[in-house]
C-alpha cells in the first residue's frame, strides 16, 4: 500500500500543499479531482520525488516504510510510475535509448541494443507504433496521440504498480482519447492500482474508480466514492 502520511510541502518560495493524507491501496483505483490550481499536479509531482517539491512536514510510505527520502530513481524501482501532464521534449535524445536507459536502470540489467530491440519491438508492435518512432529524438515533434501512446509504451515495459496519470486526457481529440482510455483499461487487469488525476472526468467512464478525493488551494476538501464525481459533474467543484 502507497500511503501520503500528512504532507505539506512547500518550494523554494512557496507553501503548496497542506495536510493531505492519502491511502492507495493495490487492486483499487483513484481519482484526483480539482479545478484549476488546486495543487495536483503538485501532488503527483512530491509523490514521484521531484526534488523541487520539498516536504516540510508528514512522510510517504510504501508497504510501511517512508520512501520520502529515495530519488525518483528509486522510487520508479519500488513500481510507482508518473505519466507527465506536461510531457517534456529532449532533442538529441533518440527514443529507443531513452527507452533502453530506463528499461535497464529499472531492472538493474545491461541490455545491449540488440536484446533491448527484441524487447522493445513486440511492445511497439502491439501498440501499433512504428518502429521509426525509435530513432526520432524524445518526443519531439510527437503529436499528442503519439505522446500518450509511448506513456502507455513505458507502462507496459516497466510494469508499474502505482500508476499515477496526470491528466492523460489533455491534447487528445475525442477518438484519440478513447483509444488512450481503451489501452490504459487493458493494462489495469494485473493487480495495479490507477491514481487518476483529472478535471474532464471522462476518463473515469473507462476506468473504474474506487475513491474520490478533492483538491482545492492544496488541501483535501472533500472524499468519497464514485457518487463524488457525478455531484460534481452536475453542481461544479462549489
Ligand atoms: N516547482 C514549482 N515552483 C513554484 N511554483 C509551483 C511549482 N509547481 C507548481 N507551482 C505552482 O503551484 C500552483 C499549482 O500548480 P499545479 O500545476 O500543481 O496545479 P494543478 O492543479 O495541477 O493545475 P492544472 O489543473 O491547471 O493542471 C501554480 O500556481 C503553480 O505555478
Ligand atoms: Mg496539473
């Protein structure tokens, strides 16, 4: 179990988050509801290690020892997973060695270019990805489609167990999405555990969730079941 333990983080200049208090259970799934600037990103962002993200006060926890100390590295090795609102470009970084890199720092393996194309190839396959993809530099020039389809690429070769998505709904038109959703349900039939953090909720009519919690100014506002998400669809986040 992945527990946020009554965390307030702050960055260098500001005070984020406050108090919140999280339990992520394995088989079940979660929702992160907020509008605009509730910190939820934020929350993803302290949850995966990035050190901008500086935790003033409470501890993270899996299977009950703190991991507030491990680097995302590390916690990437302990199965929790971040897929980025925000999905950044690296030019001169050839996908299929960004792909090797993790692949290998993930399982502490040393797969040259030929065992990690064995490897690689069926996951494009399957996605239907085509494998020119791999020489083409980090997402750059990538259309969203294509951004998200790799994030589910990166799931299904490090299999996570904690998955966490922001926002993986953003940039993609309506069929794009569906197709997005439909390969993210595949792969929540392993155990796993979806943290979705979303403000469309559409998504949700693709993946089951289990609880609800509601972000605003950075603090947890509101809990529940599914029947959250409908009262807010219906009333708005006030
Ligand atoms: N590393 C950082 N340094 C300074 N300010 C930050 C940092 N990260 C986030 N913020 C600020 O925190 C606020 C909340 O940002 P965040 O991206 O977490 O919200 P969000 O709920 O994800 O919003 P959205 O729904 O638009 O994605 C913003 O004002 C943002 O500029
Ligand atoms: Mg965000």
């Amino acid at each position: 179990m992945l527990e946020i333990k009554n965390i307030s983080i702050n960055t260098q200049d500001k005070s984020l988050l406050h108090n919140i208090s999280m339990d992520f259970q394995l088989w079940k799934n979660y929702c992160i509801l907020g509008k605009n600037w509730s910190w939820k990103s934020s929350l993803a962002m302290t949850i995966m290690g990035n050190s901008k993200y500086i935790l003033k006060s409470g501890d993270i926890l899996l299977d009950n020892q703190s991991i507030k100390n491990l680097s995302p590295n590390e916690r990437s090795k302990l199965w929790i997973f971040l897929a980025f609102q925000h999905i950044p470009e690296i030019p001169w970084l050839k996908l299929f060695e960004f792909l090797r890199t993790i692949y290998n720092v993930h399982n502490e393996t040393n797969y040259s270019f030929l065992q990690f194309k064995k490897i690689i190839e069926p996951v494009f396959q399957e996605l239907n990805l085509d494998r020119e993809f791999l020489r083409r530099d980090l997402n750059v020039w990538f259309s969203g489609w294509e951004r998200r389809k790799l994030e589910v690429a990166q799931i299904k070769l490090l299999q996570p167990k904690y998955i966490i998505l922001d926002e993986i709904d953003s940039g993609l038109d309506v069929d794009a999405f569906k197709k997005v959703a439909k390969l993210v349900t595949e792969e929540n039939q392993e155990g796993n555990t979806f943290i979705i953090i979303t403000h469309i909720f559409t998504i949700l009519d693709y993946i089951p969730v289990d609880k609800v919690f509601v972000l605003e100014n950075g603090k947890i506002i509101e809990e529940g079941d599914k029947k959250l998400v409908n009262k807010i669809k219906e009333k708005g986040f006030n």
